[in-house]
C-alpha cells in the first residue's frame, strides 16, 4: 500500500472560457515537481471540485496523472456528503491513474461519528487495495472526524492517512496517542507545519505551496531532520503569505496569486469572487517582498 508524505500540494484549477485550461495546468505541475512537490492533490477544496462537474474532475486528475509522468505522486480528490458519490467519485479518479484519493468528511448532513465509519468503511470495502486519505476540515464541513474515530478507520487498511486541518495540535498528539504509526498525519493548515511536524505528522497538503513549492519543501524536509532553526526561519517567512492566502476565501486568493505570476487566468467560478483591490495589492506586494515576483 501506498504511503503519502512530505511537501504535498492542494493544487488550484486554472478556467479558461469557462473550461479546465490544460495547458496552465499542466505547467502549475511541472513547477511544482521542479519546485521539490512530493505529492500532487488535485480536485480538492482548493481545486473548485464543488464548482466542477464528475468529468471535469476526472479530466482534471487525469491530466495531472499525465504530466507528472510517475515523477511525484497524485492524490485525487473525492469527496462528496454522499456516500454512493463517493464511491464513484473514487472509481473514476482509481481509473485516472493516480495514486490515491483524499475523502471529505460528509458535509452539510453531519453524520454522527458512527456515521462518519460506517461511511469511511463503505468506500473502503468498495476499493479493496486501494490508499485512501481521510480529510477531516470541520470548519468547512460541520463535522469533526475525533481521534477515537479515527482509531475505528485504522480497521480499514485502505485508510492509510488523515489530513487533519482543525490546527489544534493537542489534537496531533491525541491522533498519535490513538493511532499510533498506524496513520500518516498531514496537516491541512499551512500556519503550523513545523510544530504539526513536531508533534508526529509527516507532512502538510498545503495551498501556499501553490506559489512558494520550493520554501514549503525546504520547510517539511527541515522540521522532518529536526533542522528547528532552519525550519523555523521558514515558517516564520512565510507566515504572511499565509495569512494573505486566506484573507478571503480559498482558492480566491491563491488563484490570484497565480495569476500575478503568469501561470494562471483570472477566472474563477461562482459563488467565489475576484478578490478584492486592497487585499491583491497587499499580496501582489508580499509575493514581491519574497522574490516570487519582481520588485
């Protein structure tokens, strides 16, 4: 089975007319495996896949299968708050060729916890053999995946990781109280990889790494050899960039980010809007500060 770790990356989706722009995709892969990505994770929150249809999700992890020519992993996601969607969503992305596929909690109908393994279970059950990453983000789905819980998903061999995005560390440690090795813990909250990495995690699936891949792999690998001051340095660097990232709404703001670099469009879809003149010359100014644009 298949293991996912290091500096992974939560790609965005560039839209041109209205459709996935390969050929912007694909150049976003190329700069991310040069940029020292060890894992692409397509068609997750900060890929718009609530905004895609089923084949355009596929195409989309298809094309990043395509590109990445075995040289990183991909992770394809499929999340749905319906558990028969979710199947079929993991089917179409095992048939794209990827790796793996990251699984939302259900969100909106907040299922219990029993809910929550009954649910995890049955998309195992439905792809024996298969690596599956649970992805537990309670203030976008209304549903906490606890530690208990996710002992209960270690009986699922396919369940071979949790991204876990709450940035509450003493519930890093709680997950290795309780499970041990068994699971391997990505952090889904850029502001905290070195302590996350710290406290037993092995990695971050993470929307910064869009823009700054090499800084957030020089980060993972140094918090991951016990580098404290070299690890520090960089997640004290990149904390702004953080924090402009998610100043509106994500992907809103990475997308724009981006797009001030050359390798995406502007476009994305609605509900989500442009982002605002105060907040992108704020970012189009830290982008310039770190050397990602030019001064």
């Amino acid at each position: 089975m298949k293991t996912f770790e290091g500096s992974m990356t939560a790609l965005a989706t560039p839209f041109r007319d209205g459709a996935l722009d390969e050929p912007a995709y694909r150049a976003l892969v190329r700069q991310q495996i040069e940029g020292g990505t060890s894992v692409l994770v397509p068609m997750g929150t900060t890929g718009e896949s609530v905004t895609m249809t089923a084949d355009e999700c596929a195409r989309a992890v298809r094309v990043v299968v395509e590109e990445a020519k075995g040289r990183a992993l991909v992770v394809g996601g499929a999340g749905s708050n319906n558990t028969a969607e979710v199947i079929e969503s993991v089917a179409r992305v095992r048939d794209a060729g990827a790796d793996g596929a990251l699984v939302v909690t259900p969100y909106y109908n907040r299922p219990t916890q029993a809910g929550l393994v009954a649910h995890f279970g049955a998309v195992a059950r439905a792809h024996p053999g298969f690596p599956l990453v649970a992805y537990n983000v309670p203030g976008r789905t209304g549903v906490d995946l606890l530690p208990e819980t996710a002992l209960r998903l270690c009986d699922f061999p396919e369940v071979v990781a949790i991204k876990e995005a709450t940035g509450n560390l003493a519930r890093t440690i709680d997950l290795v109280e309780k499970c041990g090795d068994r699971l391997t813990l990505l952090s889904g909250d850029d502001f905290t990889v070195l302590p996350f990495i710290a406290c037993g995690g092995k990695g971050v699936i993470s929307v910064s790494s869009n823009v700054a891949p090499r800084m957030m792999a020089d980060l993972v690998a140094a918090a991951r050899a016990g580098d404290l001051a070299k690890a520090r340095g960089l997640q004290v660097k990149m904390n702004n960039l953080h924090r402009l990232l998610f100043v509106e709404s994500s992907p809103t703001p990475v997308k724009w980010a981006l797009h001030l670099m050359g390798l995406f469009g502007p476009e994305i879809r609605l509900p989500l809007l442009p982002m605002t003149e105060p907040n992108a010359a704020k970012l189009r100014d830290e982008l310039r500060h770190l050397g990602l644009l030019p001064a």
